[in-house]
C-alpha cells in the first residue's frame, strides 16, 4: 500500500502499484496527469476512468493521454469523464494508408502519472487486465520533482498528433538533485537513453544488472557489455524465460549464446512475464522507465526514464532485484547450442527485421 508520507516506494505488481496509483488520485486537490501506453476496458480501466470521472466533478484538472496503438478504449469509454470537463488525447492515431510502417511505428511508450506538483508514479506498468501477475516496475516519487515532470507531460500532451516537431527541446535531460530525467522521441541520431544506458555499462566498476522483458540489444551496446565482462564487471541479465512476444524470444536467442561466452550472464525469471525496464550499475546509480532494451525503444518510440543516484531510492532498486533474483533460474548455454534447427532458421530469417519488434 502507499505510505503517503514517503519519499520513494517502487511497487513490483498489480495490485500494488495500481492501488497506489488510485489512493494517490483520490487524494488529489489541483490536477491528475495520466500517459499510458496500453489502456484496458477491463476492471482496472473501470476503476480508473471512475476515480478520475469523481475528482473532475470536484474540480480536479484531469487530463488523459493515451498511445492509439495500445488503446483498448476510446471516447465513448470516457464520455462522463469528458463531459465533467476532462480531456482525453490519443497519440498519433493509426493511418492505414499513409505512410504505415513508420509513421505508425513511431509510439507513445511512456507510462507516467502526475498529481498536485508533488507525486509523480513512472516505470513500466499499464492498465490492462491481463498483466495483473507480471512482474514490474512502478517508481513513486513524493516532492517537487513533480514540476518538471508534469512540463514533460504537458510537452507530450500538445505534439500528440504531430509528427513533425522541434526535436531536442524535448529530448533535453532535466536535473533535479539527485536525479535525471532521461526522455527519447524517435530518432536514429539522438537516443538520448540508450547512450546513458552505454555510459553507466562503460564506467562500471564492479557489477551490471539489467531487467527486461525484451533483449535485442544494437552492436555498441553488445559490445559495451562485452567489454565490461572482460575488464572483470559481473555483467547480469534478467529476462523473462518466456515473454508475452514470442517472436522476440526467438529473436534474442540469436544474441545469448555470444554474449554468454564473453561471460555476460543471463537468468530468466520463471513464474511470469518480467515487464520491468531497469539498469543498475555497481549498486550506486541506476535508471527506471518505460523504455525495453532494444532497437524499437531506442529508436523509434517516445520513451521517459529517471536516472537515480539517492542512496534510498538505490536500495529499493537493489531489494527488488534480488526478488527477481529468487525466482530465477541461469541460462543453459549448452541447451542454447542444441536448440532445434528451426529456431535457429528463424532467428536469421528475423534478424533483418529486428528493428521493428
């Protein structure tokens, strides 16, 4: 449950971090900022839609943006809502005749919750039904680390159907304390977010660890983690044993075995679909967001990660790692070399395409 009074709490499943979201929503007095990817007309989106229908018509500013390819609703879901003075945005609605294999793949990623100017939930959670038993990674922070969030969220709220704009005022890293707020719109040249990822892995001391669900990571990063194996860094990669996209699966395996004999090492986490999207470098810094390590997030989709530097919001990153820890098991290389020949034909059939998954 949310503790109202503390500074951080990372919430690691369903029940958690959703009802945190919604006792922090019914507490709010001034304005409810809400940017999901996926959004469901299952229970949770009921619940959500309701809660935030109650405090408009008390006056609460409540704004709504959700990404077309993962909404699950649309206004009809939200009539009350809108029709208490609520405003409900989709991101760049999905063109079927123009332009669709890029414009289209060009998505919304965040996941972001701001309340009041001094609560802000960000990580790797949507709203939907069949995610209740994955393990994530939902990040609340209480203070005035808010306001710049709530400027992010706004930013994205006015370019939502614009696919043309001033790119690197919206990619520029924000400071405050302890703390870097890390955006990525879609780009080959900037990634802002993959290049902080290589700076954390290329200044590692002692120790690396990665959660996340998808792992098709580009040459510099391969290579980046290669290089820190070799001057002695304990490089660990999390991965869920089976993930919600097969095809991705498949597509990884091509990358285990070579990582694994430069002495990365890889555990899958077994009961569930891992979704949390975290870095952790030698336990004193770590970065927590919506972006997957791979080529889609990187370059194509608008992510939000924060980069944590608080000794307290570190230990909470560390706790929950070793609870992914509990429920892993290490990756078999000699399995790995003795997979079945169509798995192997269709990880190079795939590769091609990877930057689209």
């Amino acid at each position: 449950m949310t503790n109202p009074q503390a500074k951080y709490q990372l919430f690691e499943y369903a029940d958690d971090y959703l009802g945190a979201m919604l006792e922090d929503i019914r507490h709010a007095r001034r304005y409810i900022y809400l940017q999901m990817y996926k959004y469901g007309n299952g229970e949770n989106g009921k619940l959500f839609r309701d809660e935030l229908t109650r405090k408009c018509r008390q006056g609460v500013e409540v704004k709504v943006l959700i990404d077309s390819w993962g909404a699950y609703v649309n206004d009809s879901f939200f009539s009350e809502l809108i029709q208490a003075g609520g405003e409900v945005r989709y991101f760049k609605k999905i063109k079927f005749f123009i332009d669709f294999f890029t414009k289209n793949h060009r998505r919304n990623h965040r996941k972001l919750l701001v309340i009041d100017d001094q609560i802000v939930h960000l990580g790797s959670a949507n709203i939907v039904e069949y995610a209740k038993s994955w393990r994530e990674a939902m990040f609340r922070i209480r203070g005035d680390i808010a306001i710049p969030f709530k400027r992010v969220f706004l930013s994205d709220f006015r370019i939502y159907r614009k696919y043309v704009f001033e790119k690197p005022s919206y990619v520029r890293t924000i400071r405050h304390g302890s703390f870097e707020i890390l955006r990525d719109v879609p780009s080959i040249a900037m990634q802002r977010i993959r290049k902080k990822y290589l700076e954390l892995i290329q200044a590692a001391e002692n120790e690396i660890i990665i959660e996340t669900p998808y792992f098709l990571p580009g040459t510099q990063l391969r290579k980046g983690l290669i290089n820190a194996a070799r001057r002695g860094v304990a490089v660990k990669v999390f991965l869920p044993k089976h993930s919600d996209m097969r095809i991705i699966d498949i597509l990884r395996n091509r990358y285990l075995g070579m990582l694994c004999r430069h002495q990365v090492q890889f555990l899958f986490y077994v009961p569930d679909n891992l979704h949390a999207k975290i870095i952790l470098a030698d336990r004193r810094a770590f970065i927590l967001g919506s972006p997957n390590f791979d080529f889609r997030s990187f370059r194509y989709q608008h992510e939000i990660a924060i980069l944590g530097r608080d000794p307290e919001a570190v230990t909470l990153v560390v706790d929950h790692i070793l609870g992914t820890l509990k429920d892993a098991e290490p990756f078999n290389y000699d399995h790995w070399l003795n997979r079945p020949f169509v798995d192997k034909f269709f990880e190079r059939l795939l590769i091609p395409f990877r930057h689209w998954f």
